[in-house]
C-alpha cells in the first residue's frame, strides 16, 4: 500500500513504480527508520498525541519488527513497497492494526529519511575509523620489524635517495591519520538531527527537538527545517573523506605492486593475498593490491555523482535526492573492503631486505651526500652539484658507484677532494644524517613510531 494514495484515482504504472521505488537499496536503513520511529513515539507521547497505552503498544510492535528485519534484511528488500517508510508503516499496521497510523503524524519522509540516512552514515563512520586504526596498527608493527631495513627511496621512480623502509611505513601512517581526523571532524558535522523539521516547514506539533535529537545520540537538533531536509552535505562529506582515503590507498597499491615486481623484488606478498594465471604457472599476481587501485576510481565516481545530483537543486527536497544512496552504499563497504584488503597485504609481506640494500646502494644516491660534503669544505652547493655531476658520469662510464671511484679520480675533478670523503659515501651515513625532525634516520623514524602509538592510543 503507497502511503499517499487518497489524492489518486489510479495506481502507479509498473514501469514508474520500479522506477520510483527506492526499497530495493533503502532496505538497508531498515534499522535506523524503526530506532528513528520508536523516538518520534516517544516524542508524540510528550505531546499528547499518543497516550502511554498506545506509546508502549507502538514501542513493542517497532522492537518485535526490528529484531525481524534484522534476522532478515534480504526480505525487506523485497517486500515491494515504495521505500523503506512505506514498509515499516505497513509491517506496523499489520501487528497494531489502526493505532500504527497514528505515527506519522506530524513527521514527514523528508526528515524521516534524512535522519535515518545520517544515522546510518554515523554507524558507517564509526566502522570505517575502526578499519583505519587497525590498519594503522598494522603498518606501525612492519615499521618496527623492519626497523634496520634500507630501501631506495624514489622521485620520478628514479632512484633518488635512501630511506628506511620504516619510513616509508610511516608515510602511510601520516596519511592514514588525516584520514581518520578527516572522518571524524565529518561525523561531527553530521551529528545533527533533522526529526521533527516536518516536510520542510518544520513540525506543527510542540515538540522538544533537542530532547528528541540527545535520545538518538546526535549531539544536538538542526537549527533549519528547510536545510535540514535538503542537505546532503553529509553525504558528499563522506564520500570526499572516502575519495581521498582511497587515493592514498591506491599510492600504497602502486608502490607495493612495484617493489613486488620481478624486476624491484623488493618484497614478496603473501599467497593469501595474490593469485595465479590460468596460463602461466609461474605467475603470482598481486590483484588484491591492484583491485584496491582499481576500485578507488569507483569511490570517486560515486562522490562525483553526488555532487552533480545536488548542484542547483532548489529548497527543499526533491525526489532527485533519492540517488544519494545507493553510491555511498556502494562506495562505503568498498573503501572498508579496501581497508581490511590493505592490512592482509601489509601484515603478509615478506621484505628482501638485500634487494632493497642493494638497490639503494645504486642508483647515485649518494650523490646528494657528496655535494654536502663540498658544502662543508667551503664550495657553494651549486657549484658542488655541478662537480658531483661530473663524478656522477664518470662513475656511469664505468658502470660503478660514486664510492668505487678512486681518490685520483675524485682529484680529477676538484682537488678538495681527501680519503675522508669515502665514510660520508656509505649508505648508513646518508641515513644518520637526516637527524632533523621527519627525516629518516633512526632516531626520527624511532620516534615518529612512538608518536604514532602515543597517538593511536
Ligand atoms: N525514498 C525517498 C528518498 O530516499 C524518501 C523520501 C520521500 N519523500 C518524498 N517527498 N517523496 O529520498
């Protein structure tokens, strides 16, 4: 039964119904709209509208429905009603008849679905900043099991300079922490409830909103009938905190993928987390890493669509509004699969740590350490850039390292040039020598771990 069907002579047509009909995603809001009903019972008690008699029937028959929908979410997606409104209503009227009508008085769909929908981005929310700590955890312990482990770090996916491969841990853990202060600042902002705004005028009934808004845990009541039943900034809110969460993702991916390939073999991924080909036995391919690539498209895509489906939309709702579900319900589980996904890697990697010493040690990455070396004895670092250079080619034309040069040959090019210069060459020195705060030595890289577990605590 359509909850609006008085006006109408004739019902909808099959094509506009399937068209129309929202329950087929909406079903998932099933246990926010019933929590969401049994509060605007109680708030129609304290105006009178429903006696304790009625209130207590009402509140039974919501709990009894909700421990249904729950054993059984498939079966409301199903059950061929307009949205998730019309079900519950209708479920209502079928265990309390007649008094089951009298809950909607005064509420609308409009603040109804904005506040089931921020209930259940709020529960969301909580789930997904969980995924990150733990991910987060995850990159902190290889951190510290790999804690001596050299790794070339890249500009350009040349090789640039030597890191810890710590370091790189931590990079991650950096931007993980945006991301969860990102999602959290955005369900503070969603925290606000719209019950209680009516259609768009607000509720002709004396309602304590406030009251209403604290029993369902939101922080306060929203302060504008006409924004509360038309912002979805929530949504987009979340889907941007998403969007740019899976960008990091994906950098983790990308990376990963690289020192995974035969030619890096920096690392090695778990079998867990890796497949076969059908063709070549050899083969161990690292889909779980390029999925979590590949999905981050899909996440922007559904931010992206929102913000088209809201630009220029008058006050207040309007039906368009209801395609701001089923991207975030799509895009929500993916950025959580891609979370849990990114721990499994993480957790299962094996480091080559003589690859990855060996890579850096190529490469003239050291080259930076020579140029600092000529800082110290006085020549301008131009000038010194310009004189490693040199060393540079020289070293390339007989496919050496900077350190393999021999002193005549460093006095070839500069006479400043003394045996000392060999020690400043080792790669543990280019290490050790970036000592101010967020290089990475092992002393910076130590306790930016410490700060990250003070922090995670
Ligand atoms: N299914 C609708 C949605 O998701 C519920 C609100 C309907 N409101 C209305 N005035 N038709 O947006």
């Amino acid at each position: 039964m359509a909850l609006w069907g008085g006006r109408f002579s004739t019902g909808p047509d099959e094509a506009f119904k399937q068209f129309n009909d929202s329950l087929p995603f909406d079903y998932q809001l099933a246990e926010q709209d019933i929590i969401g009903s049994v509060a605007w019972a109680g708030a129609l008690k304290q105006v009178n509208v429903l006696n304790q008699q009625e209130y207590d029937d009402l509140v039974a028959a919501l709990n009894k429905l909700l421990d249904e929908v729950k054993a059984n979410p498939q079966a409301v997606a199903v059950a061929g009603h307009e949205d998730i409104h019309s079900y519950v209503e209708s479920a209502l009227i079928d265990k309390v008849g007649d008094l089951a009508k009298k809950l909607h008085t005064g509420r609308s769909r409009n603040d109804q679905v904005a506040t089931d929908f921020r209930l259940w981005c709020r529960d969301t929310a909580e789930h997904i900043l969980e995924a990150i700590a733990e991910l987060k955890g995850e990159f902190i312990a290889l951190a510290e099991r790999e804690l001596g482990t050299i790794l070339p770090g890249y500009t350009h996916l040349q090789r640039a300079q030597p890191v810890l491969f710590s370091h790189w841990c931590m990079a991650y853990v950096e931007m993980l922490e945006r991301d969860e202060s990102r999602l959290s600042d955005a369900k503070n902002r969603m925290n606000y409830c719209p019950l209680g705004s009516g259609a768009l005028a607000g509720t002709a009934y004396p309602i304590d909103r406030q009251m209403l808004a604290e029993g369902l845990g939101f922080t306060g009541a929203t302060r504008n009938s006409l924004d509360a039943v038309s912002d979805r900034d929530f949504v987009v809110e979340l889907l941007s905190c998403a969007s740019i969460s899976m960008i990091h993702l994906s950098r983790m991916a990308e990376d990963l993928i690289f020192y995974n390939s035969g030619e890096a073999g920096f690392i090695e991924l778990s079998d867990g987390v890796t497949s076969g080909s059908s063709l070549m036995p050899q083969k161990k391919n690292p889909d779980a890493l390029e999925l979590i690539r590949g999905k981050t498209g899909r996440v922007f895509g559904a931010f992206s669509a929102m913000m088209m489906t809201l630009k220029a939309l008058p006050l207040a709702y309007n039906k368009d509004m209801q395609e701001d579900k089923e991207g975030l319900f799509d895009a929500m589980p993916t950025w959580l699969a891609c979370i849990h996904m990114a721990q499994a890697c993480i957790k299962g990697i094996k480091v080559n740590a003589d690859k990855t010493l060996a890579a850096a040690k190529g490469g003239h990455s050291n080259a930076t350490e020579l140029a600092d070396y000529l800082v110290a004895k006085g020549i301008p670092f131009r000038e010194g850039h310009h004189i490693v250079g040199t060393l540079v080619q020289m070293a390339i034309a007989q496919g050496n390292n900077l350190e393999d040069l021999s002193l005549e040959q460093f006095k070839s090019v500069h006479s400043i040039f003394e045996s000392d210069v060999y020690p400043v060459l080792e790669i543990d020195a280019c290490i050790k020598a970036r000592q101010a705060l967020g290089g990475t030595s092992l002393e910076q890289v130590t306790s930016a771990i410490k700060y990250a577990k003070k922090n995670s605590k």
